[in-house]
C-alpha cells in the first residue's frame, strides 16, 4: 500500500520534519493541561503517546488539529507555523487528518455518506468519485457490506474503523489517533504505518505501541516525561514515573 | 425461618391472593376484554349524564342541531352567513403561508442567539428582547396591534394589505419566538464532539451547520416543532377578530344570525380534522425516522 496522496494544492515535501511542537501550553480554566510540550515528528514516523488518563494525550492531538486554542508555544507542520492568527485551520485539516476516541460518526448519515461528505463539500470532489474512493477504501479494511448501514448498527470496533476510513478520505499526510482498541483496526493502523503514514496514535495498548511505533513519548502532567524508542522505554526506563506507571501496567496484565 | 428475619413470608409464599399474575397470564385477550368493558362503561356514562341533564334537549338542539349544521357548513350569504366549511379554506391558507415564514424566521433568530462572534453582539442582544417581547405578548394583542396599527399608519403597499396578511404577520411574529426556542433546544442537543468531528475533517464552519448539526437539531425537535403547529392551526382562528372571515368568524357570524351555536360545533369538527391528521403524521415522521436508524435500512 502507498500513502494516501495529497489533495490538490500545494504539496507538503513527504520527507524531512513533518511535525514541529514546542513550548505548546494549553489550560482549561485554571487548569493546566499541557505544559511544555516539545516534540518533533519526523516524516513516515510513527509515534505513540503513553500515559494514564488525564495526562493530556487527547488535548496535544486536538490541539495538533486546530480543534483546541493554544495558550503559548507554536506547532510547524513541515517547517510552516499553523498556530499564527492567520493561518486558515481548514486548509491545515486538510493535511492532518484525526480519529477521535469516541469515533463521532455522523448518527443521521449513511456510513457511505459519513465517508464521502468532507471529500465532496470541503475537497471539491464530485460525489460519484468520491464514492468511489470511499467503496475502494471500505473495501481494503472489509466494511464494503456495511456502506449502506448507519452507525447505530456497527459494533465498536466497525465504528473506529468507519473513522478511520472518513478521515483517510480526506487523504492526509499525517494521522492523528486517540486511543485504538479493537485488534482489526490494529491491523489497519499497521497497514497504515508500513505504508509510510505519519502517525500520531495515543494508546493504552503497550503492546502494539511496542510493536509498531519508532518511539513512544510517555506523558505525564501535562510534560512528556519521556521520549525513546520502544526497545529502550519499555525494557530500561530512565525516570522513575515511567517505571511507576509502566509497573502498574504489566501489574494490570497489559504488557 | 431459618435466618430469623422479620418473621415475613419465605419466597414461595408470595402468591397469597389466588389471583395468579397481574396482567400478563390470561395473555393480551383478558386485558383486551378488560378494557373494552371499561371504555364503554365510561362512554355510557358520559353519554348518560349529557341526555339526562336537566337541560339536555336545549343544549342538543343549540349546539348539535343537524340541520343547522348542515346550514353552517354549506354557507348562504344571501341571508348574511357564510360557510364555514369555505371559510376554513383561509385558515389552511394563513396557516400554510405562516408556517413557512416561521420556520426560517425561527431558524435565523436562533442562529443568531447562538452566534459567538463579537460582531453578532448587538442582534443576540436583539433577537432575545425580541423573543421575551413576543412570547410575553398575548398573540390577540399582537393581531390587533398589527391587524389596525399598520393600516392606520396609511403606509403605501404596507398599510394596504388584505386583513389575512395582517394576520398572517402577526402570526409569524409571535410563533418565531416559540419556535426559535425550539429550535435553539435542538441545536444545543446536538454535541460539540460532533461539530468537532466535522471540522476537523475540513469542513467550514457553514457546511458543518448546514449538513451536520441542523439535520440532527431538527430531528431532535420535530415532535415539539409539529405540536407548536398543531397549535397555530388552531390560533388562524384568532385572526377572525380583524373581520377575516376565517371559519371560527364564520362560525360566529352564523350563530348571530340565526341564533344558533352549532355552527361553533361545525368549526371545532373542522378544526379537528385538520390537526389529528398532523399529530399523526408527527407520529409516523419519529416512528420512521427512529425505525430507519435501529435497522440500518437502505437510505
């Protein structure tokens, strides 16, 4: 399988640093969720976000999207600031796209319709096309028999990967994926990954993150406490909070 | 008793009145039978005490005269009424046109309550005085202002309107009040993770209105919406205080003509017929729409 490719515009170069934070803080009231993150994203690098709820995961991909204001600090996508005041969020989307953990299908739309209504209304596809593309895609993660159905009736896992195919369709270059479960869409997000997808993926599950990514930040307070590859983090953690909460995990059984 | 509890019954021993289960053995036939009995002791009782009434004759005679139905319903303006079964035909109408004009005015005022931005501050501020001002107005009053105010100011082309229009403008300014509550319920139901799935795929701020959250905000409120229209069916008939001969007018013209109230009771039978075909047609609009997402239909 090959990346997705871009939509029509300008094109990002697909190699050098894709994704640039630094210094991202972001609060919710009186409460500091992020603080200081620093973080550098390499093209085709596929990085995950450990941590136990509340440390932040979900907000620094959110932020990524555009989808939460920052208080302070600056994220570059290929070397080009997105958070200036200038910048039109909707065509930073266009590159990133984001599955969110609650999937957020669209309840009143077909899964067909869920898949081709950003192609068609924001890319400026014909329907027949877009269609087509997203029959292609439904096809190649074995929901095609599904496309006519509405959200309400797939399982869990069939809801994730319905999401996963909506945002593909936009064709991003770097994916953003907040907390993976279900084991097929695993293996979609390994096809994505062995196809050169950027990705972003937080998760609780340790074992794929060993498995697939080529470094795993663990997040703790609003701060990534640690940033290594998979080999090192997991089998000789430098700070004590990574072996704390990693302990518990393999306590839990899910190491 | 074993444990020494409070000396109640053990389990096993519940079923102490002989009378078996509530409801559910004899199946659906024993409840059936038990409630047709029931219906029509009570229908015999209502009907009983209307013809036993001490004034049952009187009152059958005033409002249920068949003949002075008839005479009613089919009009004659030659002995100075009219037919009321002709004149609903303009209630349909201002209905009709009101109906249209509320659901967009209803919709943009709520848009407008909903609005962030800080240009839009001084139509929000606008549009809430504008919607406690009406729903705080009685309707009549907003009829009567409008139905004698506006001609009186002798305007060219607005102070010359038919009175239906007058009407009708009243109508839509009061119920857009109602009905942009309404809908500003419905698009608070709908959840911002949903706008934000939206936006986030690319979608302008527009397309995500228009094509995910009002779709789902409507649906939310068509029961209230449909009982808000239910009911305007009903308030055409208060336009009939500007002279519209409308059917409740009709009705009243008739009454004082030939001293006769049945034509009242033609004007309710036609009423009715037109807002239970709507309350069922709200029914069927949920059931479909509920039934078309459980099973996953074709769209």
């Amino acid at each position: 399988m090959t990346a997705p490719e871009a939509g029509p515009g300008a094109r990002p170069p697909a190699e050098g640093e894709a994704i640039r934070i630094e210094g991202l803080r972001k609060s919710f009231g009186a409460h500091e969720v992020l603080r200081g993150i620093d973080l550098s994203v390499a093209t085709h690098e596929v990085i995950c976000l450990i941590g136990a709820s509340g440390s932040g995961k979900s907000t620094l991909l959110r932020c990524l999207n555009l989808l939460e204001p920052i208080d302070a600090g600056r994220i570059s996508l290929w070397g080009q600031e997105i958070t200036g005041a200038e910048v039109d969020p909707n065509l930073v989307r266009k590159y990133i796209g984001i599955v969110f953990q609650s999937f957020n299908l669209f309840p009143h739309m077909t899964v067909l319709r869920n898949i081709t209504l950003a192609p068609v209304k924001a890319r400026g596809v014909s329907r027949a096309q877009a269609e087509q593309e997203a029959r292609a895609l439904l096809d190649r993660f074995g929901l095609l028999d599904r496309q006519s159905d509405y959200p309400d009736r797939l399982s869990g896992g069939q809801q994730q990967r319905v999401a996963i195919v909506r945002a593909l369709a936009m064709r991003p270059q770097i994916m953003l994926l907040d907390e993976v479960t279900s084991a097929l869409v695993l293996d979609v997000i390994r096809e994505l990954a062995a196809g050169g997808m950027t990705m972003l993926i937080a998760t609780h599950e340790m074992g794929f993150a060993r498995d697939i990514a080529n470094r795993v930040c663990f997040l703790a307070e609003g701060a990534i406490i640690e940033d290594a590859p998979p080999s090192v983090l997991f089998t000789d953690p430098k700070d004590e909070r990574t072996r704390r909460f990693l302990r518990r995990i393999v306590d839990a059984g899910r190491l | 008793m074993i444990l020494g509890g409070g000396g109640g019954p053990i389990p096993g021993s519940f079923e102490t009145t002989g009378r078996g289960p509530r409801l559910l053995s004899g199946g659906g036939r024993r409840a059936a039978a038990i409630s047709t009995v029931s219906t029509v002791a009570v229908l015999a009782a209502l009907v009983a005490v209307f013809l036993l009434a001490p004034g049952s004759a009187q009152v059958r005679h005033t409002f249920f005269s068949p003949a002075n139905m008839w005479q009613a319903f089919i009009g004659n303006p030659k002995k100075g009424y009219y037919s009321v079964g002709e004149a609903l035909w303009l209630n349909i109408r201002m209905f009709i046109a009101a109906e249209i004009l509320i659901l967009i005015l209803a919709l943009v005022i709520a848009l407008v309550r909903l609005s962030t931005s800080p240009v839009m501050f001084p139509f929000r501020v606008l549009s809430m005085i504008y919607v406690d001002f009406f729903r705080g107005v009685p309707l009549l009053l907003v009829i009567l202002a409008i139905g004698f105010g506006v001609p009186a100011l002798r305007l060219p082309v607005v102070s010359a309107q038919a009175v239906a229009v007058y009407g009708v403008a009243a109508l839509v300014l009061s119920y857009s009040a109602y009905v942009s509550e309404v809908y500003r319920a419905g698009l608070n139901s709908v959840h911002q993770s949903q706008v934000a799935a939206a936006r986030s795929l690319g979608l302008s701020q527009a397309a995500t209105l228009r094509y995910v959250v009002l779709p789902q905000a409507v649906r939310n409120v068509v029961p209230p919406l449909l009982n808000d229209f239910i009911s305007l069916q009903k308030d055409t008939a208060l336009v009939g205080v500007l002279g519209a001969i409308e059917a409740n007018e009709a009705a009243q013209i008739y009454s004082s003509t030939v001293f006769n109230y049945s034509s009242y009771t033609v004007a309710a039978i036609l009423f009715l017929l037109l807002t239970i075909p709507l309350a069922r047609f709200t029914d069927r609009v949920i059931d479909r729409d509920r039934r078309r997402r459980l099973a996953g239909a074709q769209p």
